[in-house]
C-alpha cells in the first residue's frame, strides 16, 4: 500500500506542517458545508461530484487525525484550551453499527446525541450478506429525530441543518462476516468512539463467549460506549433528554486511573450535565488506592471508595447501589490465557451489568497534569 502524500492533504485543507487539531477540525467543516451533496440535490452531476469529494475529504482527515495521534510533537488542541474541553478534539468522529432492530434503537440516540454535542462525524454501518441499495431507507431517521428532540424545527432547512455543525454518513457494508466488515471499515475510517448494543450473557456458557460488541470493541482501538438490549441508557430515544447523573468510575494503578477520570468527566461536560455525581470505586485495601486528583467543575462531587472482595461482583454490587447512569473503565486490554478466555474485567462487568459502559483503552492516556 502506497503512503499518503502528506502534504497533498495538508494543500487540500490549506494548512502548514505545524497544524493543530482545531485547525484540521475547522477547516474540515468548512469543506464540507461547502460540499455537502445536498446542496446540489437539484443536479444529478455536481452531487455525484460532491458525493466524492466527501468521500475524499472524509479520507484525508482520517489520515491527518492519525498523522497528530502518532506525532506528540503537534499540538492536537487550541493553545490555552484544557487538553479535552468540548471543541478540542476530545471526540471528532463516532462510528454506530446498527442491525436496524429496536434493540439498537437507543444506541443510536446515544450516538446521534453525542455527535450533535461534539459537532463530530457520525458514521451509521450496516452489514448486508446481500447487495441491495434499499436498505438505505432502514436506517434510523437522523432528521426526523432530531425535529422531535426540537433540534431542528419541523419545516428545517438544508441550511438550518448545515449549522449544527455535523456530518453523518450512512454506510452499507456488503459482508458474509459482520465483524470483518466493521473491523474493515473502522481500519480504514478510525472513530474516536463506538456506540454499541450488546446483549447479556450469563452462565456457563458464558465462558468462551465472544459478542461481536466485545470483538469490536477490542480490536478498533477507541472508546467503546456499551448500551444493554432492552434498558434506556442517558438518553431518551424520544425527547433526546440527558439523564447522566451518577457515574461509576473502577480505579487501580494500571490503567492510568486519569484514564478513565478525565473520559467521564469529559463526557459529562460535553453533554453539559447540570449535577453530576462521581464515585471512584477501588477495591482492595485503603492504602491501596491510586494518589490522585480529579477535575473541579462547578457543583459537581467526587466521592472516593474503597471495598474489599471480588473486583467484578464488588463493582456490580456498587452500580447497583448508586443506581449507575454509566460506568466508564480504563482497560489494558487481555493479559494472559485465563483473561483471554473469561473476558477481562470490563467485558465481565458488561456481560452482566445493566448500565450503559464507557470503555477506555490504554492507548488514549492523557497527561496527569491536564486538569491542573
């Protein structure tokens, strides 16, 4: 595979070498408003025309944003902004696979919500054994939910909705294996987060289950936002209300536990929460509990925790006290045969849970002192 002409894609965003994420972010929207092919729905032609050059501005950006990942000499936010703020780049796409059943139905608003808060990309996928262009018209209503939330007006205009300040694709993947066909794509369009329906599994059966959720998950590389089969989540799928309030956050040396703190905390301000409640969860012994400081903001409270006994059946036992709104837990992914086979202790946790789960891989560890 050929490498990518850097600096071709730096002259289509018209930016120097030194750039920083808020500037390939601003200079990404502009091009596509610019070219959103609804805007020449009246011309068969320039919308094909448009509907390519989206394509190859959505590849371009894909690059860049991995060029600033694997370069920490750039600078990927605004100078003087907080590492993380809404704005900065904390999450630019997201990426929902949907089976078009109702079970997937809140993880879509999840993930519509969230987008329309960071102003990101959204990415909807399906998976068809078949080629059928028709399916198209099965995915989730994007406008007509977004008028119901009162997002948009009922009679909104392209232009109303060009001013929210997202983009979405929806992607039909022609696949045998729904997982190749997801991994495939996530290969070639990274997103900083996935939004997920999973199911519970239970049992002895249990052991050696491999949920194409958790596969996902594993091997894409971002943040895995979990939403269990027949529960509500934060968002309500029909009035687009936030309900995140009590925010369950497991802790221990390794991961990092600014992991996972900083990925909750950013969550909550991006959804602009009014009153949040965080409990930093460890178990094992009191002196045992990692040496840290979690953001201020506002009224919003941290409490520190520790308990003794089992990891998994302690942090169950926690959300279910609190009434967990979310859980969001650092992973450092399998660590040996027994994990590998079992699950590690987040896919255990979310195989039988009821909250939604943020999960936070290593590889997004940020610097200690960001909120300082």
């Amino acid at each position: 595979m050929s490498r990518p002409n850097i600096g071709k894609l730096l002259e289509l965003f018209d930016l120097d070498r030194d750039f920083t994420d808020e500037e390939l972010r601003v200079a990404y929207k502009d091009l596509v408003q610019v070219w959103h092919p609804d805007k020449y729905a009246h011309n068969e032609r320039l919308k094909t025309r448009a509907e390519n050059k989206i394509k190859e501005l959505n590849e371009a950006y894909t690059t860049l944003r991995k060029v600033l990942n694997n370069n920490p000499g750039l600078n990927p936010r605004p100078a003087g902004a907080p590492q993380g703020s809404p704005g900065s780049g904390f999450i630019n796409s997201i990426f929902h696979p949907t089976d078009f059943k109702e079970a997937s139905d809140i993880a879509f608003a999840h993930a519509l919500k969230l987008s329309v808060a960071a102003r990101a990309r959204l990415d909807l996928f399906h998976v068809s054994p078949e080629r059928n262009k028709e399916l198209i018209s099965e995915f989730p209503k994007i406008r007509d939910t977004l008028v119901k939330w009162n997002v948009l007006p009922e009679n909104s205009s392209q232009e109303d909705f060009r001013n929210l300040g997202f983009y979405y694709q929806k992607i039909i993947g022609f696949h045998k294996d729904t997982v190749s066909s997801i991994l495939q794509y996530l290969d070639q369009h990274p997103s900083d987060m996935t939004v997920l329906a999973t199911r519970q599994k239970t049992g002895a059966g249990s052991l050696l289950f491999k949920s194409v959720a958790e596969k996902v998950s594993r091997k894409s590389g971002g943040m895995t936002l979990f939403l269990q089969d027949k529960k509500d989540g934060f968002v309500t799928l029909d009035e687009g209300k936030v309900t995140l309030k009590n925010i369950l956050i497991p802790v221990d040396d390794k991961p990092d536990p600014m992991l996972s703190v900083n990925a909750a905390f950013r969550i909550a301000q991006l959804l602009e929460c009014g009153e949040c409640y965080f409990t930093l969860l460890y178990v094992g012994d009191a002196s045992g509990m990692p040496d840290f400081n979690p953001p201020a903001h506002g009224s919003w409270e941290w409490k520190k925790l520790t308990l003794g006994g089992n990891v998994v059946e302690t942090i169950l036992g926690v959300a279910g006290d609190i009434s967990a709104d979310l859980v969001v837990m650092g992973t450092q992914g399998h660590q040996g045969f027994l994990d590998a086979l079992r699950g590690n202790t987040t896919e255990q946790v979310l195989r039988r849970g009821a909250s939604p789960l943020l999960a936070v891989p290593e590889r997004r560890t940020l610097k200690r002192n960001a909120w300082r």
